[in-house]
C-alpha cells in the first residue's frame, strides 16, 4: 500500500489533497495537530493526530506506515497576522518545517511536495509572475516560506532528497461533491466571508483597501480552484516519483479578480445583495498579484480546470449552504430528545461508525498523584496508543492538586503525546472533575477511569469490543478489591442498598469505570444538574449497557485520596440523587410513631381510669418519669434524623437553584500550548 503523509491534512486544502490522493489508489495520511483542522474533514485514510514540529510523533508516524512520500501543508497562513506576529511564522512554518525534513532524512524518504506561496514574491509591479520574477517577500509570511525554500535546495545538495515547492496564488472555492470545504477561525479570506455576509451570518463584507494601483481600487488576486491545487500535487508527486529534479513552480489561473469582481460573483450566485463596508488596507497585503502559471503547465503536464470565477464561488457557495446544513442537524442531534430516541436511520449511521477507525478519549481526574501519573501515562500510551483504527486522546484533570501533578501533566503533554490538561481553579472534588473531562472531550466513545491504576487500561480494550457490539455504555464490575475487609463488607451492603432504595435500575458493584458512546457523553453534558453523581446518572440514561468483570488492584503508588467523610458523601449523592425512598420512610416512621402514641395513650387512659392490668402491667408499675423521658429522647431522634434527611434533600435544591457551575476551568494545556478559562 502506497501511503503518502500529508501534514496538514484535515486542514482546507490537504483535505482536499487527501482526496485526490485517494482517488489514484494512493492511501493518505493525515497528520494533523488540529489546532485548526478538522475531525470530520479526514475522509480518506487514517489520521495521526501529532505536531508537526515533535520529532518524536514524526518518527512514530513514519515508522508506523512508511510512506512514499510527504506533501507539506501544514504551518500559519495570514499574511497581515505574520507583521504583528512574526515569531509565530518562524516557529510554526520555519522551525517545524526543518523538523520534518531531518525526521524524513532520518527514515530515508526523499520526495517531498511542499505548500510554499506566492508570497515569496513580495509585490512586483508586473502584469503577470514567473519564477524568473525577484523573490522580495514584504511580510514574515512570505519570509517564513523563502526560508523553507533555500532549505529544501540545501537538502537537496546535500542528501539523497528532491522536492517541489509550489507557489500557491489564492486557492478558493470547495469540492464538487461538497463533502469538504473551507472553515476557519478565524475566516480571513475574501470568498467565504462575502458568503457569509450574504447568508446573514455575518453583518457585512469588510473590504480593506479601496485605493489600490488597480482598475477598481480593491486588490487584484490570482484564485485557482482548490481541487485545481489539489490535482497539482498529485501531478508534483508524480514528476517526483519518475525521477524529476527539484523545482520551484507557480500555481494559479493566469488571471486576475478583483475583491468587488468576487462581490459581484458572490450576489450573482447567491441572489443576494451583499452589505458592504469599507475599512483601511491591511498591512502586508499587496495590490496585485497573478500569476504566469506557464512553467507549472509544461513541467508537470498540468492545466487548471474551473478557472471561471462564477464556478469557483458556485462550488464555495454549496459547500456554504451543505456544511450550515449539516451543522445544523448535528445540532438537532444533539437535543435531548433526538439523544433519548434516535431513528433507525441514525441507528444504522452509528453501527457503520462503529466498525471503522474510532476516537476514543479518556478522561483521567487527577488530585496528587504525582507518585503515579507518569506511570499511567506509559500504560495508557502502551495499551490504547498502539490498538489499530484507534485515535487516541487522553484528557488529564487536574482537580486543583498542590503537588506539582499539573506540571507534570504539562510536561507529558508537551513531549508530543496526544493528551490535554485540564486545570480546575480549585479541588471540586471527582464527580465534578469526570464532568469537566467529558466536557472537553472529542471522541467518538469516551472512558473514565482513574490515575490509580486500579481500573487497568486493558479492560478498556474489551470494553471497546462490547461497544464494537452494539452497547452504548459498558461499565465495570468489580470482582474483587484489593482493600481490607471492612471496606469490602461496606461497599458491598452500600450497593445493594443503593439499588434497593433507587428508583432506577442500578448495577452492583460497579463505580465510574466505564466506556459511554458519545451520544451518552452528549446526554451526560446537557443534563442542567449540578450535584452530579455520575455512575448513576450512566444508569438513568438507559441506552444498551452491559458490565464487564474485572479485577480491581490495589493502587499503583500513592495514597487514597478518598476520606471517610468522602465516601460518606459520595454515598449520599448516590441515595439522596435518585431516591425518594427516604422521604417516603420518613413520613412512614412519623405515621406509624403517631399511631403507636395515640394507641399507647388509649391504653394508659383505660388503665387509669378503670384501674385495670393491661398485658400484665398495673397502673402502679410505670414509673413516670423514667418512661417520659425514654419516649421524649426516642421521638426527639426521630424528629432530628427525619429533620436531617429532609435537609439533604432542601440542600440539594439550594445547590441547583443557585445555578453555580460544578467546576471552573482554569486553563487547558495542549501541544500547541493553547490556554482558555470558561466553566
């Protein structure tokens, strides 16, 4: 199987170049760190979430499928971003690219297709660029790509390596079929944003610059159509591959558009009148740029198809209205009541989605377990990271630790694994931090487990297979404890006990390990409560479940973190959330105590009036005090524990009411080092 790594690839354009790819029999794979790309664009071939500038997931891609040959795509694209933010450029298009090259001369892969721009020529005042034009880039973006370029020509000398850099113009438009397009965030290119202004999304086009060198004074671009740029590379790849030198080429129509020709597409196409508002020129853009794309023609035997400006924003346009749809039925998918009762349509969707590759995430909460993160980190890489057709994502929560477990986490992270952390502002305890882990998970089917290793990462494995089945949640049994025999006895008078007083059915002895279908995660995150109690919500929700028996160890290092007082509230979450029951006994207990006093009263009355023995006991022998008092402390600690138990209940209505989240986050720490706050 020829495999070809595509960097980039769930991005705009190397999704597209893993279609092509995939339709001359080539298998692409997409590595991608999706900090800008997209699950749901990776169609073709299999996905390798790493960063481009890890050497240690490079190598771990390269050595699992040993590709033919690289196409490079990723890196930061925006030019008037570049000028104010010229060390990103460096780092993500520079730096990483150097990466990649080492890390293919390393496995001896010597083709490569490279994404450079037609930035490299700054802005020549000529009416049409070829590669014999000056190379004078005017923005770190156009310098960034230069700088890979003069690489590219050193490997080439000195190694076994040859490569093609192709200059894009301004790709545009989507694929025929529209199942990919374009999406950013932000979105800086002028096609989408015009469709977005005339779809109402946003409230207008901002046109920057009315008073270019140009004939209507807004800028002058070149734009080939994506698939166009897509089927250039597999022609590059081709040249490569039958022995072509190194080369630099233009890629592009032959001709130019201006911005109000786009508008003026834009309304013809959609039939809306586009509001439009004028602001300055942005820095680094240039007034024209169009290219002579002659020598890409003969060199590579290729010619753009749709250069037709209308056709171009025709297939943008369905691509706009397709994916606004889609997105919308994920949405409505999403709902509660589409969540609780899916159609056999969906039902069929979800056993297609199930044979194929998966994502799984797994959710791990952490509070000081510096003694063991490291080592469950390596379990969990070793045994989930290498099973086929599965993408691994692992979510690190880190409930508010004071022993430098954070650090720690960061520190894996940053070594190029494919897990997150997610730092809660303080400890809010297990059942909130699950519940922020689920919150920001992606996957396909999600696990809980703890850092402990007490649940042992291989039981996921099975638990994965059940799924495979048909189950949406497949918890585990426990069948045996490693703990003391108090505890054992405890837990198990606790669960059969919870079960008995719950008004749903409740598995024994099964706590909040566990793999849930995304519809149930969905389900989980939409609930509005805040006192969660998670494994009996997993069995509220329904859905098909199954338990899976398993035998629980005892902690690989470190402490329990869970106190007495601990386990008594979690064991009043579980009775007090979904059980009336004691309410019920309570009003019980008060019942029959009234009537036992009322019949208690009939008889002294009798006895005293009367002055008769009743059951052997003469008026005489009740000492009045004593048994006054005996009766006021009895009534008096049912009156208090009745008390107490109506209190939970109120307390917990008190927590709900007030609506505080049950968590707040206070940064999440990924490879590309991205942080965000939100609750």
């Amino acid at each position: 199987m020829n495999h070809v790594l595509v960097t980039g690839g769930a991005g705009y354009i190397g999704s597209h170049v893993c279609k092509a790819l995939a339709n001359t029999g080539m298998t692409p794979v997409a590595f991608d760190n999706l900090s800008t790309g997209h699950r749901w664009a990776v169609k073709w071939g299999p996905l390798f979430v790493g960063d481009v500038g890890s050497a240690a997931d490079l190598d771990k891609a390269l050595t699992k499928y040993n590709p033919i040959a690289a196409i490079h795509l990723a890196g930061s694209a925006i030019a008037s971003e570049s000028v104010t933010d010229p060390g990103k450029y460096y780092q993500n298009n520079v730096l990483t690219s150097l990466c990649l090259l080492d890390a293919l001369r390393r496995h001896g892969i010597g083709l490569l297709v490279f994404s450079s721009s037609c930035a490299v020529y700054g802005a020549p005042e000529i009416e049409a660029i070829d590669e014999k034009t000056a190379l004078n880039p005017v923005n770190p973006y156009g310098r960034s790509k230069l700088i890979v370029e003069d690489a590219l020509r050193d490997f080439g000398r000195a190694y076994d390596f040859r490569s093609v850099a192709l200059r894009y113009f301004n790709a545009a438009g989507a694929d025929h079929d529209a199942e990919i397009g374009e999406v950013h965030d932000p979105e800086t290119h002028a096609i989408p944003n015009a469709l977005r202004a005339a779809s109402g999304e946003i409230p207008y086009f901002e046109l920057f610059g009315t008073d270019y060198e140009s004939p209507d004074g807004t800028c002058v671009r070149d734009y080939i159509h994506v698939t166009d740029l897509a089927n250039a590379h597999i022609a590059a790849l081709t040249y490569l591959r039958e022995g072509g030198k190194s080369i630099a080429l233009n890629l592009g129509g032959g001709k130019g558009c201006s911005v109000k020709e786009i508008l003026s597409a834009v309304e013809r196409t959609t039939g809306i009148d586009v509001a439009v508002r004028e602001s300055p020129r942005r820095p680094g853009d240039a007034a024209v740029l169009v290219a002579d794309p002659k020598l890409a023609s003969d060199v590579l035997r290729f010619t753009p198809e749709y250069t037709d400006i209308d056709t171009i924003v025709e297939t943008a346009w369905r691509w706009h209205q397709s994916f606004t749809l889609r997105n919308s039925r994920h949405e409505a998918a999403r709902s509660l009541d589409d969540t609780i009762r899916p159609s056999s349509q969906v039902q069929g969707d979800l056993k297609t989605r199930r044979s194929g590759a998966v994502d799984l995430s797994v959710v791990v909460p952490c509070f000081n377990e510096r003694d063991v993160i490291k080592i469950t980190h390596a379990r969990l890489c070793d045994v989930l990271g290498r099973i086929e057709n599965i993408r691994l994502e692992i979510i690190y929560v880190d409930d508010g630790s004071n022993d430098g477990t954070d650090q720690i986490v960061r520190e894996l992270v940053d070594s190029g694994t494919n897990a997150k952390l997610i730092c809660l502002s303080r400890n809010f305890g297990h059942q909130p931090a699950v519940s922020a882990g689920l919150a920001n998970s992606n996957g396909d089917v999600v696990a809980v487990m703890d850092a402990d290793l007490q649940d042992p990462p291989e039981t996921v494995v099975e638990m994965l297979e059940k799924w495979r089945e048909g189950f949406d949640i497949v918890y585990g049994v426990r069948a045996q404890r490693k703990e003391s025999t108090v505890k054992r006895l405890a837990y198990s008078w606790y669960y059969r006990m919870w079960r008995a007083l719950a008004n749903v059915e409740i598995p024994l002895d099964a706590g909040d390990f566990s793999l849930m279908d995304r519809r149930v995660v969905e389900l989980l995150n939409n609930l509005p409560e805040k006192n969660r109690f998670l494994r009996g919500l997993r069995a509220w929700s329904g859905f098909r479940q199954i338990g899976l028996t398993y035998e629980r160890r005892a902690r690989e290092a470190g402490q329990s973190k869970y106190s007495v007082l601990k386990l008594l509230r979690l064991a009043f979450d579980g009775i007090f959330n979904f059980s009336t029951t004691p309410l019920t006994g309570v009003f019980f207990t008060g019942l029959i105590t009234a009537a036992l006093s009322s019949i208690g009263l009939v008889l002294i009355f009798i006895q005293r009036i009367f002055n008769i023995s009743i059951f052997g006991v003469s008026p005489g022998d009740i000492p009045g005090f004593a048994l006054l008092a005996l009766i006021i402390l009895f009534l008096g600690g049912i009156q208090i524990f009745s008390i107490g138990i109506v209190g939970e209940y109120v307390g917990r209505i008190y927590q709900e009411v007030k609506g505080r989240p049950s968590y707040v986050i206070r940064s999440v720490h990924t490879r590309s080092g991205s942080n965000r706050s939100d609750a």
